[in-house]
C-alpha cells in the first residue's frame, strides 16, 4: 500500500517541489549506478592508465637539480600548488642549504639567503650538539654570510653586526677548540689566557688533575662533558677579551688563584682515595663545590643578608635548612643510580645537579649559622 501511494502521489498528485540538493542527488546517483555496468576490464585499464601517468608526469614535470624551482601549476592545473619541491627540502643536509643561500645570494634574493643559511645552522647543531672545532669553525661562516646578506638586504645594520660579532666568538672558540682538539684534550682556556701560555705552572695544574685524575673515573668521565658544556659556552668570550687587554691579567691572576688553591686541594683528597676511583672523585667534587662556594658565592650571600637585617629582617634558623639537605641527599642517590647502571647521560645530569645542590647547602649552612652575628637594625638590638 505504502509502494502504490507513493506512486499515485508522484503520478497524478499535485506537483511537490523537492530542493535543489534531492536533485542534484538523484541524478548523481543514476550515474553512480551507471558506473556499476563498466566491466572489469575496462575499469582495471582504466586504473592503470591513472596510476601510470600519476608516476611518469611529475617525475618528467621535475628537474633532476633539486635545487631548482619548479613553477606552480603542475600538470597545468592551475592553482594546484607544487608541494613536491618543498618535501625534497625535508632531506636536505646543512651543505644543502648553506649552497642553496649562496646561489640565492648571489642572486640578490637575500631574505631567502639568510632564511637558508639558518636552516643551515639548525641542521649542523643537531648534527653536531657537542660543536666541535670544525662545527664551529663552518657556523663562523654561516653567520659571516649572514652578515653579508644583512648588510646588502638594506635596513638591517643591527643583524648584521649582530652576525658579525657571532662569527667573531665562534672563530676565536674555533681556534681554541683546534689547538685543544690537536693536543688530544680541551684547553683551560680562561687560565692558559690570564697566564700567557699553555705551558704555565698554573694550566698544568687544572689539566693533570682534570686528565690524570677526574676523568680515569667514570662518574668524572660523565661528569666532564656537562661541565664543558658550561664552561666553554662563555670561556672563548672571556679568554679573548684577555687577551685583547692585557691590562686585566693581574686581576685575573688575583680571581683565579682561589680556583688553583681549590683545584690542588681536590687533587689531595682524590691521590688519599686513589684506590676507589669512583669515591675519590665524588670526594673531589664535594671538596671542590663545597669551596667554590664558600670563596665565590658567600660573600655575596653575606652581603644581601646584611642589608635584608639592617631592613629589620629577623631571618630563620639552621634547622630549617632541611629541604636543602634533603635535595643534596636525593641527587647523591641518583648520582649513585646512575654509577652503578652506567646511565651516561642520566650520569652526566646528575652529576652536575649534585654540585649545584652542594654548593647552595654549604652556603646556606654556613650562612644561617652565622646569622645571629650579623648586623641587625636598631629596633632588632634594642629588643
């Protein structure tokens, strides 16, 4: 009944208006249905012929040089944007880039030089964190032709210089890196600087005990590149203004005496515990960050907490540098962990929180200790 209704209604009823959709509907339909009578045969040659031109056209529509831009409009479709070009950057290398900017610099597009010359720089750093003598030596260039580009793009004087000192220290660390890459180990640079030559007493002091006794450990083996890592990221900078002005020397020699006095007492507790490798250089490194801080960071500390006592802070008591305590007990664990699963990296991070947390323990301690003979306000002493 539902089937002869409906077909009444359609036949002989009123006209029924049906949206434009419903018959743009219907009529795709009937020829998706029409679809359905292609045989077999001609639908799969069909298939075929698309898969083959899909594969031979844009391997034809592309240069073999990659580097070369293809025009958007592939296929001559136009509006259709050309993605290809951009995906084959993906596997590019820094060289890539680095020559990519060149030929864009050569001709006179130099925001897209420099733009090139970055992804140059990004990619040699990933490829190389640790930034060895030769890494540091192609990113001087990279940020000298960056320079170049700046100053030639016209209203970027700040960047270009900017670049140009950037290429300045990272040569200067370069160089610094070679010397010491060639001798088989890094230089101190900022003492080898202040004491005029490598061969000085002094640098021969810090490099035995770094070669001869901290790094034959495995706990000081994975504690060097973390210090490195610090070290070096403002010593060239530093080494290179002392050696642009000898003035400063007598000042640095006056700076870096305390860190010699430092260094040759570790050395003492690591030769006393030479049988244990591991325990004379954790012993090593308590002594020596228990007395950097106490010679470099708490005066400092003394200062700020005499000015807070004239302002009539009251301050706290030892006993409330547990937390402290506690966080030094907890690094020394994992310090330890990593030791004995041979975790680097895990060794390596370690390692250099356990002489943070040593170093604020031992200032804080002695600080709060000291507290009750600090000067205090003139209301603290006559209560």
């Amino acid at each position: 009944m539902k089937g002869k209704t409906h077909t009444r209604i359609c036949d002989g009823g009123p006209e029924i208006r049906q949206p434009l959709f419903y018959a743009v509907y219907k009529r795709f339909n009937v020829r998706l249905k029409n679809l359905s009578y292609m045989t077999p045969c001609a639908f799969g040659s069909l298939l075929l012929a698309v898969l083959i031109v899909s594969a031979v056209v844009p391997a034809a529509a592309i240069p073999d040089d990659s580097s070369s831009t293809v025009a958007p409009g592939l296929l001559g479709l136009p509006g259709v944007p050309d993605l290809l070009q951009e995906k084959s950057k993906l596997q590019w290398d820094w060289v890539k880039f680095k020559q990519e900017g060149d030929r864009l610099y050569e001709s006179g597009n130099y925001e897209e030089a420099v733009k090139h010359y970055t992804m140059a720089e990004g990619l040699l750093l990933e490829k190389d964190p640790d930034r060895r003598s030769t890494t540091e030596s192609s990113l001087a260039n990279l940020e000298t032709m960056k320079s170049s580009a700046y100053q030639k793009w016209g209203g970027h004087d700040a960047e270009a210089q900017k670049s140009a000192r950037k290429a300045q220290e990272l040569r200067a660390s370069a160089d610094a890196k070679g010397r010491a890459e060639a001798s088989g180990s890094y230089g101190c640079l900022i003492v080898t600087a202040t004491y005029g030559s490598p061969l000085a007493s002094e640098v021969q002091l810090v490099r035995t005990f770094r070669d001869e006794s901290i790094a034959k450990s495995y706990t000081g083996s994975r504690f060097m590149p973390g210090f490195n890592a610090w070290y070096y990221s403002f010593s060239p900078q530093v080494s290179a203004y002392i050696n642009e002005h000898p003035v400063v020397k007598p000042v640095m020699q006056i700076l870096i005496m305390p860190v010699l006095e430092i260094v040759l007492l570790a050395q003492v507790c690591w030769t006393f515990l030479s049988f244990n490798p591991e325990l004379a250089t954790i012993t090593a490194i308590i002594v020596g960050s228990a007395l950097y801080g106490l010679v470099y960071v708490f005066p400092t500390v003394m200062a700020g907490i005499w000015i807070a006592r004239r302002r009539g802070w009251e301050g706290t008591g030892i006993r409330n540098i547990w937390p402290a305590a506690a966080a030094w007990v907890l690094t020394l664990l994992l310090l330890m962990t990593g030791i004995f699963l041979s975790l680097d990296d895990f060794t390596t991070i370690a390692s250099g929180l356990f002489v943070i947390v040593t170093i604020i323990l031992v200032v804080a301690g002695v600080s709060l200790s000291l507290l009750p003979y600090i000067g205090r306000s003139n209301t603290s002493a006559q209560k």
